[in-house]
C-alpha cells in the first residue's frame, strides 16, 4: 500500500450473459486503460469479486441464476464490497426498475440501446469517485507528522501479510524500534525538537525500505517494520546502517537535538 497504488489502472467487472456484447464491452473499456475482467451471470460475478479486487462493476440486469437486483444485494451486502461503483445496464424502461436498481445500492444505471461514449462517459464518472474514495482512505493509514504509515494501516497490514505467509509458507520478519531516552529530548528542549528528532527517523526508514518492506509509526516514538520475504539465513539486524543513518541524520540537524 503506497501512493503509486493510486495511479493503477482500475479493475472493471463486466456481467453480461450475451457473449458478444461482453466480449466488445470489455474491447471498449480495455481500449480506455482499464482492467477488465469478465462474468457471465451473477453466481459468477461473486466468485470473481472474492478472488481479485474491483472497483468499478458493470452488471446488465436480467441474467440467467441471479438478476442484477439479486447481485446489487448480495454486493451491498458485503462490508468487503462497499466501495465498488456499481453500473446497472437495463433494457428496461420502468422508472419503477431504476429505482429499484438505485435503492438496493446501484450508484448509476444506462439504458439500452446507448452509445460507447455515454458508456464511458459513466465509467469515468466512476473512476473519478473510486480515486477520491482511494485519496481519503489512504490519508486515514497516514501518520501527520513522520508521513510514515500509522498503527490502523500496521495493524491492517500486519493481519494481511501474517495471512499470506500462513497461505504459501513463506517468512515474514516484523522489526520493532523506540527511540531511547525520547522523553529526556521533549523534557529538554521541548516537543518541537521532538518532533524534529522523529521525522529524523522516519527519513532513516524510508531511506533503507525497499518497495517490499512497510514502515510505520506505531505510535509515540515507536516504529514497526515489516520486511518480506526475509529468509532468515539472510537476515541480519540492521546495526551498521542504523549508525550510518544516525550519523548522517545528525550531520543535517541542529546538534542538540541528535
């Protein structure tokens, strides 16, 4: 989970049980830089959403095993699913069926027959409320002041990783550090120099991560972080370049603060 996570192209599901039409719904959107992936009625679209995450969903209504308002609900239904954009495509008419659609949880519905640019037209409209969901929630994982990641997104992280090594075996190395004497520094020369002092470390964190590992401030003046895969013949506590980093630290910053 870093920034660049923004800029990914967004995944879009396609349900639609007429081969033709979803094979060129998904040539149309492949074109516009999207991922696209594909089901052909609601049953599978389930499968689908618990394998790979998606954020925009194009769903036709009427469909063989499970319509789209059967699939609307079983998708709002899932806390996992909450912030899919949700496309219904309707030959319907009714006012009463759109609404219908919009009340079980629809953000947006076309009608059949349309046109490939109001159809992306929507789907940008979407995207555009996926990104600014996806802005928030990363500045919610965001610690203010070291600009590291904070204690919900570790312990969300965490969870995931122990899971994902549990699944395929692999090694998972966790390293936790605090800042001796941290108090003394607030006590001394105030919580400015404090401050000062940790986003110091941070630096030092950010510095050394490799796009793998997941720094964060765990809180106070305590940091966790996560490497993987470490092999632990290969693991070696960080001594030296831990010094290295407090002696370059130190050669940028006001001598009695470090």
């Amino acid at each position: 989970m870093t920034a660049a996570d923004h800029s990914t192209p967004l995944t879009v599901l396609v349900i639609e049980d007429h081969p033709d039409q979803r094979e060129l719904l998904m040539i149309v959107l492949q074109k516009e830089g999207y991922r696209v992936i594909a089901a052909a009625n609601g049953v599978e679209a389930l499968e689908k959403l618990e394998k790979e995450p998606v954020q925009i969903v194009l769903s036709d209504i009427m469909m063989p095993k499970m319509n789209g308002f059967e699939l609307i609900n079983k998708i709002r239904s899932n806390p996992a699913f909450k912030n899919i954009y949700l496309i219904l495509i309707t030959a319907r008419i009714q006012e009463g069926d759109r609404v219908r659609g919009l009340d079980l949880g629809a953000d947006d519905y076309i009608t059949k027959p349309f046109s490939f640019s109001e159809l992306l037209a929507r789907v940008r409209v979407g995207s555009r409320v996926v990104q600014y969901q996806r802005h928030l929630e990363y500045q919610t994982l965001i610690d203010a002041l070291t600009g590291l990641f904070n204690r919900r997104a570790f312990e969300r992280k965490i969870e995931e990783e122990f899971e994902r090594a549990k699944r395929y075996h692999h090694p998972l190395s966790l390293l936790i550090a605090d800042i001796d004497n941290f108090k003394t520094i607030n006590d001394t020369y105030g919580h400015h120099a404090g401050d000062h002092v940790l986003k110091g470390i941070a630096e030092a964190l950010r510095d050394k991560s490799r796009r793998s590992d997941f720094a964060s401030r765990y809180g106070g003046e305590e940091f966790v972080w996560i490497l993987k895969p470490t092999w632990k013949m290969l693991f070696k506590p960080p001594k030296k370049w831990s010094q290295k980093s407090k002696d370059s630290h130190s050669a940028r910053q006001p001598d009695h603060f470090l």
